[in-house]
C-alpha cells in the first residue's frame, strides 16, 4: 500500500522537523484491515524511505516482528482492542519534561490546547518503553477513554485516532501548549 507507506514517510519527516522526537527515537503505525505498517526499530523517522516501513499482523505474529518497533507490542494491543487506524509515539520535549513535575494530568492553558485537547492525562509505569504493561495500560486507556493523546511520564506521548494525520495534529498540538505551559510558569 504506497499510499500508507507515504503518509507514514511524510509523517515521520513533520515529526522530526518539528522536533517531536530524536533521530532515532518514536515510530508511526497505520492499521489496514488485518495488517499493521510500522517504523522498523531504530528508523530515523525524519529521513525514512519505503524499506523502513514493515507489515505485520494485527493478530498473531510474524518473523518481521523483529524488525518492527520495539513498540509493536503496544500498537498491536491498541489496535485490537480499538477501531483506532493510526498510531503515533513521540518524545515531544516540553511535554516530557512536564510530566516530571506533574503528577497525573496536564491542562493546557491556551485556548487552542483548552479546545483540541483538553485534559491530557499522564500514565506513570516502572517499565515504559515496549513492555507488556505498557501496552495494555495503553490499550486500556484508548478502549475506555475518549481522549486520543496520552503522556507516559518520564518517556514520551502517544497519539491513536482514525486519521494518522490527526494523530500528527495531536502530538504537535501537545507540544505546543506544553511549551506555552512552561514558559508561562517561569514568568
């Protein structure tokens, strides 16, 4: 599917140009009836081509398991228990550094961040990145809230919606008002 492929490409390139995540950090998954398209492990997302993009199944596994994301646990887990169809994980900055001092939520205190976001709610875990329980923390929050962005403290956002271009909007909006946030509390 080129098409997914592409939007993956140009997804990944806004990301690091915007600074939402390192050069080798974050990765990006569209789902597609049975199958899922995510970054390979290691990807620099602001530079991807087609070959750092795999297709694996929603269901089950597969030997390109392990080329995958090390976050594949934690999209496949979203995705089979939502209609979710996009999955970003960024390391936005500010919104990182926010969740060091805040404790379980983050209220945006600009207007924009007030209307598109909202409350954005902060998961604490003691093994984040790519464990069994972050995936169905995750999971679970996707499944039972209406809210699409998510913060894992210490580690990073994650953003599921429908459209991988609104999941994008998500994570940059996020980092947005938590760099409006910090620079009106230093004032």
């Amino acid at each position: 599917m080129k098409d997914i492929v592409d939007q993956i490409i140009f997804t990944g390139n806004v990301l690091y140009r915007e600074g939402l995540v390192n050069s080798h950090a974050g990765n990006i998954s569209v789902r597609h009836k049975d199958s899922i398209y995510i970054t390979k492990t290691g990807a620099m997302l602001g530079f991807l081509t087609g070959e750092d993009i795999v297709k694996v199944p929603v269901c089950g596994t597969s030997e390109l398991d392990k080329k995958a994301s090390s976050e594949l646990i934690v999209h496949r887990a979203v995705y089979q228990k939502t209609d979710y169809t996009a999955i970003i994980h960024a390391h936005p900055v500010n919104a990182v550094a926010l969740s060091f001092r805040l404790k379980d939520l983050f209220v945006p205190i600009d207007n924009e961040g007030k209307l598109f976001l909202g409350e954005v709610p902060i998961i604490e875990l003691e093994k984040p990145s790519g464990s069994p329980e972050l995936a169905e923390a995750l999971s679970d929050f996707f499944k039972n809230s209406d809210k699409n962005v998510v913060i894992v403290k210490k580690h990073g956002s994650f953003s599921a919606h429908k459209d991988l271009n609104y999941a994008l909007k998500l994570t940059s909006d996020l980092e947005f008002c938590a760099k409006v946030f910090n620079i009106v509390k230093k004032m």
